[in-house]
C-alpha cells in the first residue's frame, strides 16, 4: 500500500503532533491520555509520524507472523 492511501485511511485536521511536535499542521487522533483526576488528552500525530507508527505496527505484525491491516492507529490496532 502507499504512503498516499495509508494517509487516506485517517481523518485529518489541524493541531500539533505529540511524537515531533511541531504544530499547525495536519494531523489525526491516534489515542487519548486519561489521567487519574478523569482529565482526557487527546494524541494527534502528522502524516509522517504517521507513516512512521504504521511502519512499526507492519514490523510488529510481520514478526508475529500476522496479517498487517493499516489504517489501525487509534482503533486499538497493533
């Protein structure tokens, strides 16, 4: 599958990526943070880490010997 068609499975707005941090760019849910208080933090991240976490859950899924399925981040996909 391409870069391109990856990216298109996910919603994209704009904020700020919590794995490079840089900000005013687009980019998508992947989790959310709850902390003890109840508070909720939602993670987006930009299509390149993007890109780069679906590569990690590929490897991951590969040596497991597991069907790799993109599109996954967010969705409690490994």
């Amino acid at each position: 599958m391409t870069p391109d068609a990856i990216l298109a499975l996910y919603d994209w707005q704009i904020g700020a990526c919590f794995r490079c941090g840089q900000a005013d760019l687009f980019v998508t849910r992947v989790d959310e943070i709850v902390t003890p208080r109840g508070e909720k933090y939602e993670l987006s991240a930009c299509g390149s880490c993007v890109l780069a976490m679906e590569e990690e859950r590929r490897r991951f899924a590969e040596r497991r010997g597991r069907a790799y399925d993109p599109g996954g981040l967010g969705r409690g996909g490994a």
